[in-house]
C-alpha cells in the first residue's frame, strides 16, 4: 500500500476540524464544552491514524523487508550509494562473501544478530555512540561503521589483523589500545565472541534503508575490492 | 556549497521562530498597557518575522511544497498575535467573574 | 496556615526527593560536561558513558517525581477530600525511591554486564533515557498504577468529575501506558527504535506537555484566581494543539531510522507547524502577567510560571523549528544540535514548572495568609539558572551548527569526518563555554536549593500584604 503522505495530512486536519464543527454545534465557541468535543475529536483522529500508519510502518521494517534485510545479507558484500531518482544514499548489495571466514545459514545468521544486539545494549553503547542517529554525541555515529574507510586505512594497519572484521574485533576488544585521537573508547570486557557479535550487528545494520542517513559519505560500491 | 545552504536555511528558521514570538510578546504587552509605540516595535519584529520566513522560502534547496508550507506559516505568524489577543479578551471578559 | 492533607504531605516527600535527584542531574552533567575538555578524568572508572546515563536518568525520575508531587498536592484540593488509597501511595513513594537507589548503585558500580538477558533484567537495558533495568521498569508501572489508583478512586468517591480531573485521568492512562511500549527486547533496531520513540516523544511532546498543563491549570487558579473556565477553555484548547500536531509531529523521528518515506513528510509537515500554537499560547500569558501586575502572594511560583511559557516557546518552539526539516535534519540528526534544543526544551517545559510548582507548594506550607513569598536569592537563582541554561544552549547550538557543516554537510559523515569536527576550533570553544555555563547553572542550583530550605522560615522576607483587590 502505498501511501501519500499529503493525502494523509490533509485528511486528519481536514477531519479533525469538520467533525469538531459538526459536534459542537450549539455551544458557544468561548465555552470549555466547544473546545472539549475539539480536543477529543482532534486527538482521537491523530490516535487512530496513528495507529494505522503504525501498522504499516512496522510491517515494512520487519526483518526480510525491503528496508530491513534478513540476517543473512551479514554473508554478503554491502555497499552504499547515491540515487539520483530518489535524491538519497541507500545500500547496495554485492556477491556472498561470509563474515569471520564462513558463510552462515539463516539461523546461526539471526542468533549472531540477537546476541549482537543483547551486547550492543548490555554495554549501553548509545550512551556514548548513535545508533541510525539516536544516542549521544561523545563518539561517531555507528549506522554505516562497518563501511568506514577508518578501518582499512588506520585500524587494519595498527592492529596487523588481515581482514576488516578481523581489525574491528581487535579492536573492540581493546579500544584503548587503539587511541584513534584524545578522547578514548573504554575497554568494555567485550568476549571474542561478543565482539563478532557485535561486528555482525554493526554489518547487518549498514544494510538496512535509512532513507539517505547519513548523508555525503564516501560511496562504497559492491564491486569495490578491499 | 552544500554547508551554507543548510546553515543559512537553520539560521533564517531560527530567526524566523525566534522574531515571530518577539512579535507576540511585544504586541501583547502593547496592547494590555495601551502603548502604541510598543506596538508599532512588535510589528517591525512582525517584519522580520516575514523576511527571515522568506530566507527560506527563496533557498532553492527546498521545494515547491515545502516553500508552501513555510510561507503558510510566515503569513499565520503575522495574524496570529492579533487573533490570540481578541481570543483571550473575549474569553477573560465572558468568564470574569 | 491549613492543616495539610495526607496526600499534599506525600506531595512535599516527592518534591525534596525531586530537588534532591536534580541536584545529582547536575553532578553527573558536570563531570561529564567536563569529560568533553579531559577526556582522560574518571577515564576507566566512571566513563562518560556511565555519567551521560545517570544525568538523563535522574532528570527524567525528578521531573516525574515532581509532576507526581504537583497531582498529589492539587488531588485533594480539587475533590474535597482526603485521596482514597494514600497508605498505597506512601507505600509506592518509599518503593520508587528505593528501586531509584539501588539501580543507581547498579549503574554506578556495576555499570555494564555481559550480552545478555540477565543484564538487561538487572543491571541496564542500554537505551537511551529508558536505560533502567526491566526489574525497575515493572516497579514504575507499578508506581505509576498506583498514583493512577489514588486518583481515579478519589474523583469516584467525591462523586464528580471536573473537566481538569477527566484530562489528567486521560492523560495519565496514556502517559503510564506509553511506558510499556518501551518494556520489550527486539534484535530489529528499526522496530526497537520505533517503539521506543513513541515512549520518549509521546511522553515529552505530548502526554508530559498536557500533564504540565494539567498542574500549571491547578497552580493559575489557586495562585491568581483565575476563573475554573478559562482555566478549563485553554486546557483543552492546548490538548487540541499539542495532541494535533504531536502526535503525527512523532514522524520527525521516522525520517532516519529504516522506517518508510511518507513519514519525511508526515513529521516534517506536523513539527514545522508545532510552534504557531507556542506563539499564540504566549499571548495569553503576557495578558495574565499583565492582569496581575506581576502582583500576587508569590512572587518566585508566579516567574516560574511565566519562565514556563516563554521557555516553552524558545526551548522546544525556536531550536525545535530549526532544526525539523527533513531537508535539514539529515546533516543534523545525531549531532549536538539536539542536545542544544533538548537542554532548552527540558529546561523550558519541565524544570521551570516544577519549580513554579514546588515554590507554590512552600508557600502554602510556609507563609501566613496575608503575607508575600519573596526575597532576594530566589531572584538571584531565577536570573542564574535562567542565564546559565542560555549559555550551555547557546554553546551546544556553536558546536552543532559546526557538526552539521563540517562533520556532515562537508567531510561526508565519517568516522575521521567525526573526530575533524571535534577537533575544530569551534567546537572546543562551544565545549568550554558550556561547560562554563553549566558551573553557572549549578552555582545557581545551590542558590536555589539555600532558598526552597529557607524560604518563609526568615522574618525579614514577610511583608505586609499590599495587594489591590
């Protein structure tokens, strides 16, 4: 279903005020009573559409939908393009490549999500970091940090490790070790296996359509070698 | 250049919000204490009010519809101060005991 | 003076509990204010992350003690009669405050625990503002259903129901059912983020706004005498407002996180037009300053009040409008931008009602009929606190515009884009001086605090009342 958001707009404006006239017939328009049936039918259409566009909403992330990818594109090769059509940046996907050297099935693909998120959230990362833009401004905006260019320039040198993933889950695992200016990431006690899980997260995560945020990043192109 | 685009289009929605409630402050405390000369000055920030609205509404960054939306707004900032005094004498003077 | 109800005795306990947390708001911001100058302080040992999530925490807990505090205070005046269940809601103060201890106690020595359910369950849920742990979630619903309890079952028992009791009931049920929205775990940060916003923005651009509504109604007509149906009038004309354009105004959240595009427009349509009513509420409180004259038994709960609607208007209205285009806010999401608009915001809408609030409440408590609450530090508070909040805004909006230019609309919103932008001249100027407006706001906090413990209680603050009529 495709909806106008316009048509939307003007519908619950055009709605609330009808209905409210409609209603309120009679009393005088300085009493409380014309002002309560306004306040009732106003918030109760924004409620109910509300509630519908909630609906949709939420059915069009759910993983496997178009703008939220299943678990498994984490097997894949991500991207990050400029759409002139739609005027915004959006991800791209390339050939399977698998992730820690293997390729995972659908299942292994969603536990590694799962307990991705469970640490991401454990070590309260948003109180630091943005996640798709929301958190706190002490440190960068994680929504495309698997696509980083730092990672390949700065932090796959500094560690000697000999893959991106292999650098961030050094990384990781000892932030402090790896000053990437003076303010410092502490070191979170993340396991190994955390911090694959989290850099699965942070894979699958770039992957997802976020309309074009953030903006003016270098493109990545799925044919792009590392 | 794309960063002073955005930072003029912030700055003149800022000023525009900004410039439209000194007009409402401004015109409603002239008219409660009766001095033309304080309302003569809330319609200069009235002014402004407009011209910081236009700042956006002539950046080619927007379009069409939302230069709309914005110039809908700038225009209700002018009548809104106006409006809401009447709204609220009537009111005080309906249930005043 | 009158003699007290139970319930306004619980409103005085919920109140010095609030000023207290506030004053542990600002503690943590300070130091984390400060992290932002030596990142090496308290590095390893109370990270900025720890002291980021304790200063949000304590602030959303005291502003809601502090409403809580305000509907206990009012409840009995408005039904005329003692709150029905009061033992309850005495019982619920003592177990808020002790989760509120011991989850602080929590964060502060634990601080984080392995990727899994046992943290989130007892130790940090890790999303921002609702960081609280599930065990301490299930203890505010219960809080909450019992503050609703008191209040639905006294307006029954006093057998009727004011237009301001329905939209506080209305308001409440929704307010304390929101929260739930926020008790869940979903691996899908789009769907997490989705629903966690209908918590934070239904909360603070919606259901808080109509509650501050609520107690600033209750305060206008028992402190100026304002007619009950004015009082009622402008309560429902703001419910129309703020519900219309709030409640779609939520897609300014939608416009980034994975969610469809018609929200771009929804939200950016609804939050662009947020500020006319916030100009048009303004005019009526000029009018009422105007009426009284600036006149009234007390002083400090009448400039509060005013402090609440023009600081409503800046705080949430001009840094909010500048910054909720879509065509903007995708180089300004996630950058101190909002920070700058939430510190105003927070401060204009919440803090200063609070205290319009509590000073109202010291005043019925402390000063005889006849006499004026007034004095010299609560002015000398007002005016720091007041310009040490403009001052950390106006340093935050520096450093925002920065980010936005450089780090975003220029370097291309990378982790180097990050770190130049930090680095810029700008943006460590903007860091010092908020941080030197914050030790302003906190000097004017201890002036504050001197004066809520000692006001009415000095001989040489009362005056003969003067008042004409």
């Amino acid at each position: 279903m495709s909806v106008g958001w316009l048509e939307v707009v003007v519908a619950t404006l055009f709605l609330s005020v009808v209905v409210s006239l409609v209603l309120a017939r009679g009393r005088h328009w300085l009493e409380p009573g014309f002002w309560k049936v306004a306040a009732v039918i106003t918030s109760s259409v924004m409620v109910i559409t509300l509630i519908l566009l909630s609906v949709d909403t939420v059915r069009k992330v759910s993983m496997g939908s178009k703008r939220v990818p299943q678990p498994s594109v984490i097997n894949r090769e991500i991207g990050y393009v400029y759409n002139p059509d739609r005027r915004a940046m959006e991800p791209v996907f390339g050939k399977e490549v698998g992730l820690f050297g293997k390729v995972w099935s659908e299942e292994e693909a969603e536990r590694l999500i799962v307990r991705g998120k469970l640490v991401i959230q454990s070590r309260n990362c948003m109180d630091c970091h943005t996640l798709l833009g929301n958190g706190a401004y002490y440190a960068p905006d994680l929504t495309k940090a698997w696509l980083d260019p730092k990672w390949e320039r700065q932090i796959m040198p500094a560690t000697g490790a000999k893959s991106k993933e292999e650098a961030m889950k050094v990384f990781l695992m000892h932030p402090d070790k790896y000053p990437t200016w003076f303010r410092r990431m502490p070191n979170l006690k993340l396991s190994e296996e955390e911090a694959e899980a989290v850099i699965a997260y942070l894979k699958w995560m770039s992957a997802i359509d976020t309309n074009g945020f953030p903006a003016n990043f270098p493109e990545v192109k799925v044919s792009q070698t590392q | 250049m794309l960063a002073e685009t955005i930072y003029k289009l912030m700055l003149y929605g800022f000023l525009m919000v900004l410039f439209a409630g000194a007009y409402a402050i401004l015109y409603a405390m002239g008219r409660f204490s009766r001095l033309p000369s304080l309302i003569r000055l809330s319609y200069i920030f009235a002014l402004l009010q407009f011209i910081a609205g236009m700042g956006m509404v002539f950046n080619d960054y927007l379009d069409l519809l939302w230069k709309g939306i914005i110039f809908f707004s700038t225009v209700a900032y002018l009548f809104i101060p106006q409006a809401m005094w009447r709204v609220v004498v009537s009111l005080h003077r309906r249930h005043d005991h | 003076m009158e003699k007290l109800y139970e319930s306004q005795k619980l409103a005085l306990w919920y109140f010095w509990t609030a000023i207290v947390l506030f004053g542990a708001q600002l503690l943590f911001g300070l130091i984390a204010a400060y992290q932002f100058i030596n990142p090496d302080f308290l590095y390893g040992t109370l990270n900025f992350m720890t002291n980021r999530m304790l200063h949000i925490n304590a602030m959303v807990v005291w502003l809601l003690m502090g409403f809580i505090g305000g509907i206990y205070w009012f409840l009995p005046i408005e039904t005329d009669r003692e709150v029905v269940g009061i033992k309850l809601g005495k019982l619920a103060y003592f177990a808020f405050v002790g989760a509120v201890a011991i989850v602080v106690l929590v964060y502060l020595f634990k601080q984080f625990g392995s990727g899994d359910f046992f943290t989130l369950w007892f130790i940090t849920e890790g999303r921002e503002y609702i960081e609280a742990p599930r065990w301490a979630d299930i203890g505010i619903v219960a809080v909450a259903l019992t503050v609703a309890y008191n209040v639905i079952a006294t307006t029954i028992a006093s057998k009727k129901i004011t237009g301001i009791l329905g939209v506080l009931i209305v308001d409440l049920a929704a307010l304390f059912g929101l929260y739930i929205a926020g008790m869940f775990f979903t691996p899908n940060i789009s769907v997490d983020q989705f629903w966690w916003w209908w918590v934070v923005h239904l909360w603070v651009e919606a259901t808080w706004e109509v509650l501050v509504g609520v107690l600033m109604g209750w305060l206008l007509m028992h402190l100026l005498g304002t007619p009950r149906k004015i009082i009622e009038a402008w309560l429902y004309v703001e419910v129309m407002l703020v519900f219309g354009t709030g409640i779609l105004g939520l897609g300014h959240h939608y416009y980034w996180i994975g969610t469809p595009e018609y929200w771009l427009g929804i939200g950016g349509f609804f939050s662009s037009l947020e500020p006319l009513p916030l100009v048009a509420m303004v005019v009526h409180a000029v009018y009422d300053a105007g009426v009284h004259k600036l006149q009234t038994v007390n002083r400090p709960a009448l400039f509060w009040a005013f402090a609440q609607a023009f600081g409503n208007l800046f705080g949430a209205g001009v840094w909010g409008f500048m910054h909720t285009l879509p065509q903007i806010n995708l180089y300004s999401h996630g950058t101190q931008m909002a920070a700058a608009h939430g510190h105003l915001a927070f401060f204009g809408a919440y803090v200063s009602a609070n205290l319009a609030l509590f000073y109202y409440i010291l005043g019925k408590t402390r000063v005889k009929e006849g006499y004026i609450l007034n004095g010299v530090p609560w002015k000398i508070a007002y005016i720091g606190l007041i310009v040490g909040i403009f001052g950390m805004t106006a340093a935050l909006t520096v450093a925002g515009f920065t980010q936005t230019m450089i780090e975003r609309a220029t370097l291309g919103s990378t982790w180097e884009a990050y770190i130049q932008a930090q680095m810029h001249p700008w943006m460590e100027e903007a860091f010092k001086w908020r941080l030197f407006f914050g030790v302003v706001f906190i000097l004017s906090y201890l002036v504050l605090l001197y004066d809520l413990i000692t006001a009415g209680k000095r001989v040489e603050q009362l005056k003969e009342a003067q008042l004409a009529g």
